[in-house]
C-alpha cells in the first residue's frame, strides 16, 4: 500500500500500519484492485491533511474517508451495470 509524502509523514506510516489489516478487509470486501485500494488510501490522506482531521482521530479519520470512497465507487460500479449498454 503507497503511503502519502508528508514533512510530518512518521504519524501516517504508524496509523497505515495499525490499520493496514482493516483496509485490506475492507478492499476485499468492496472488490478494490490494488491500483483502486492505493487511490483511495492516498485519496483519504490528502484530504485528511487539508482539513488536518486526523490529529484528533487519525484511525478513525482515515477509515470514515476510506469507507466513503469504497461506497461511492461501489455506487458508481453499479450504476454502469445497470445503464444501458
């Protein structure tokens, strides 16, 4: 799993790894690829470092943004199985 470039990126490497047995479950469970998984962790560290959210919670920061992205792509997969080819 790619991890984000930060000055301060210590903190990032120590929540990816505590959470790393998390997201894989999640990605398998919402049939990420691994190109799709490293977007949205990447995905969800940006936007994390720009509202800086995860100094207060930075798990549960990060798996709220990550289980957003799986659901919308998992909408977005769906909604092209459903329209008409």
């Amino acid at each position: 799993m790619t991890k984000p470039i930060e000055p301060d990126s210590e903190p990032w490497d120590d929540v990816l790894e505590r959470l790393q047995p998390v997201l894989e479950r999640i990605f398998k469970l919402y049939g990420l690829s691994e190109r799709q998984a490293e977007e949205t962790v990447e995905e969800a560290c940006r936007v994390l470092v720009g509202k800086r959210l995860w100094r207060r919670s930075p798990e549960i920061s990060l798996l709220h943004v990550v289980l957003e992205r799986c659901e919308r792509l998992k909408e977005e997969e769906e909604r092209l199985e459903d329209s008409p080819s």
